[in-house]
C-alpha cells in the first residue's frame, strides 16, 4: 500500500492511494463471499455462479469493498504521515478492477499545528486556601443533615423552615404543577416566591402573582406542612455512623471538605479563564473551513426568518474561536503525553444512561450511543488538558488536596 500526502490551501490535504491487486486479493474474495451467501430464487445458497454475481451484483461488491478498505486506508495514512484528521474525507476518484490495483485520491481537512504554550502568558488567580469558621459550620450542618430529624411546626413559616406544598404555576398559558414538593424557605427562592411563603400557615392557601424578567408568573399553593430541623447532638454515637474516631479528626475532615469544594469551583472558573486566554493566544490560527461552512450551514437552515437579531458572522466567529480552542487543548494532550481517564469517562457515561434511563450495553450499541461516548472523551480530554495548566500555575494547595490527579464530581 502506497500512500502519498499533498499539502493543499489552508488545512487541506489531498491523500493519493495506490494499492496493488495482490494486496487487495484478500477484501475483494471478502466482498465476494458476503455477496455469493445471497439467497435467490432457483439458486441454491452459497451457489451462485461467479458470472452471474459479477453481472448482477458489480456495484454491491464494489460497495463492500469500499466500506471495507476506505477505513483501513485512512488509519494507516494516519499512522504513517501523522495526520489529525478532523473532517470526514471525501472520495474524489478511485479507480478499482479485480485484475488492476485500487488507486484513489481523497480529500479532507487537519487539525491545525500549534507552537509550544508558553505558560508565563497565561495568568489563572489561585483561590485561598484560607478557611473560615462560618465554611467549617455549613459543611458541618450539611455533613450531619441526614441524621437530624424535621419536626412538625404549628407558627407561621419563617426563614429556613422546611415547607410541604402543593403548587401551581401559570406563565404565557403555560401550567405547570406539583404535588407534596418539599423545599427550605432561604434566599435561594425567588424572592417574590420566598417573601410569600414567610408568615403562612399549614393549611392555608394563596394566590399572587410577580414579575420575572418580562413575563408575569402567577403561583396558586397550598401549604401541607411547616417543619424544622432539629440536628442532631454531636456526641460519640454520631461520630460512629460519620465514620471518624474523634472531634478533633471531625473537624479536619469537614476542614478537608471545604478545601476540595473550594478547589472544584475555583477549577470550573478557572477553566473559562482559560479558554478565553487560549482564544486570545492562538486568535490568528487558521481552522477547518469545511467545519465551519457546515455550520453556517445549519445556522442559516435553523433561522427564524422573523428574527432579525440573531447575528451570523459573529456566531460564525465564536465558533471559529471554540474551534481554536478545541484543537490547541488536543494539541496539548498529545504534546506532553497525558493519559485519557477512561474510568471517569465510563462513569459519566454510566450517568447518563441512569438518568434517561437507557440500558448502557444497549445504549453503547447505538450510534447516539456511540457519538455520546466520542463526546464525553472528547470534553475528558480538554479538561485534563486545562487541569495539566493549572497544575503548572496554581500553588501547592491544590497539590495538598490532591485533588488534580483525581475524578472531579459532577
């Protein structure tokens, strides 16, 4: 197999194959048998004359073929001329006859090459490793919630008491409802919602309507329930059910806790910083126009011909960017020979089948399946690309927590 490169404009590149008929001897008897297994009437199975199959089954076997080669062409042309292939190739001229060899030409488009990152151009803020006494408090509380207990309340409802309610919500003739939904009356509720709530009673109903952006919700509800956490007594039983030996080791524990939480939330802020740095470094990058008229493409097709809003070209640009920044972290990846997490990606996989509640083996099977496992790999791969950065920028708090070289939790 004889395969030749030529670099053409921008990130095209034109592959020329050449493949003689002995090598092929062994695909095209392939093709053949698949094709001799056909049932027809007034042939026995597996019977019929070669004649006949090259008259009437030509095109189908030179189908075979193709399906079966085209593959193995591109991955050896890969290997041997070190290309990151990024679109799909198109078959410009191929030439093939049992007795003469298989000659083809096909195009596609690379992943752009990048220069070595230079990390004192990028600036990523570390997170203090500082913990307060108010932190350590709310990962107690929410480490010991499970073994409270929520006790029936007969006053009004007030700030963090726990309601039991029946709802409905009506916004631009659009109803949605829910029945016994329990929630805490805090400040993470819409305010208009939560200041409603406060001073009701278990048993009494009410109406009210509030603004939302632009639009007008209107919420019916009944209250069920009022309740308050009791939490429960710190003493020696509830160590045994957390699993530590004293308070002291209670303590470190919830002080561990809140440096890996600080640490997973500085991690996805500093990822966007990133990427945003790695768009302004590398903004002059050319990138695959194949990918970007696609889409345009799609863009254009999905258009509301009524919104006049929607701006194209810009779209067209951040996606040219995203695309820059996409290929530099695989560059990254592949430059400093970082290992792919193939158990973080298996679970994330496994999560995702659990919550559409898809069968994974039969999932996997599926092309859905399989595009949805290509791109769980894909983000994989950028993150342990921008962890491999930080990892360069941050101090050694994040070293102490250990927590770079461990699965992140979604």
């Amino acid at each position: 197999m004889k395969l030749d490169v030529e670099k053409k404009e921008g990130l095209h590149r034109l592959l020329i194959v050449h493949i003689p008929a002995q090598e092929m001897a062994q695909t095209y008897n392939s093709a053949w048998q698949a094709v001799r297994s056909t049932k027809l009437r007034g042939f026995r199975q597996g019977k019929l004359p070669k004649r006949f199959l090259e008259k009437q089954f030509k095109e189908r076997v030179e189908s075979e073929i193709y399906h079966q080669i085209i593959p193995q062409i591109l991955e050896e042309a890969e290997k041997q001329h070190h290309l990151n292939r990024v679109t799909q190739a198109h078959i410009e001229d191929i030439r093939f006859d049992r007795e003469q060899p298989l000659e083809c030409q096909m195009s596609f488009e690379v992943r752009p090459e990048f220069p070595d990152l230079d990390l004192t151009q990028i600036e990523v803020e570390s997170p203090s490793s500082e913990i307060s006494e108010e932190e350590k408090k709310a990962q107690l509380e929410y480490t010991i919630e499970e073994f409270g207990s929520y006790l029936d309340k007969e006053g009004a409802i007030e700030l963090d008491d726990f309601v039991t309610l029946d709802w409905t919500e009506t916004k631009d003739d659009q109803v949605e409802s829910e029945e016994d939904d329990f929630m805490k009356v805090d400040d993470s509720l819409h305010e208009e919602f939560r200041d409603n709530l406060l001073g009701m009673k278990a048993g009494e109903t009410k109406e009210f309507s509030f603004k939302d952006e632009e639009d007008t919700i209107l919420i019916s509800l009944t209250i069920k329930k009022v309740q308050y956490f009791e939490p429960p007594e710190l003493n020696e039983d509830l160590l045994q059910k957390l699993n530590v030996k004293s308070f002291d080791e209670l303590e470190q524990s919830m002080q561990d806790e809140v440096l890996q939480y600080k640490e997973r939330s500085a991690r996805l802020l500093a990822y966007d910083t990133l990427r945003e740095r790695l768009g302004e470094i590398y903004k002059e990058t050319i990138v695959p126009e194949t990918l970007v008229k696609q889409h345009q493409d799609k863009l254009q097709k999905d258009q509301d011909p009524a919104d006049t809003t929607k701006d194209i070209e810009q779209e067209l640009n951040d996606y040219r960017q995203s695309l820059r920044v996409r290929y530099a972290l695989e560059d990254l990846f592949d430059k400093q020979k970082l290992t792919l997490n193939q158990e973080h990606c298996n679970k994330i996989f496994l999560n995702l089948c659990d919550l559409y509640r898809q069968p994974p083996a039969e999932f996997a099977r599926t092309d859905q399946g399989l595009s949805t496992y290509l791109k769980i790999q894909a983000k994989v791969r950028e993150e342990t690309a921008l962890d491999f950065i930080l990892d360069q920028k941050w101090d050694s708090f994040f070293h102490r927590t250990s927590l770079l070289k461990a699965d992140p939790k979604d």
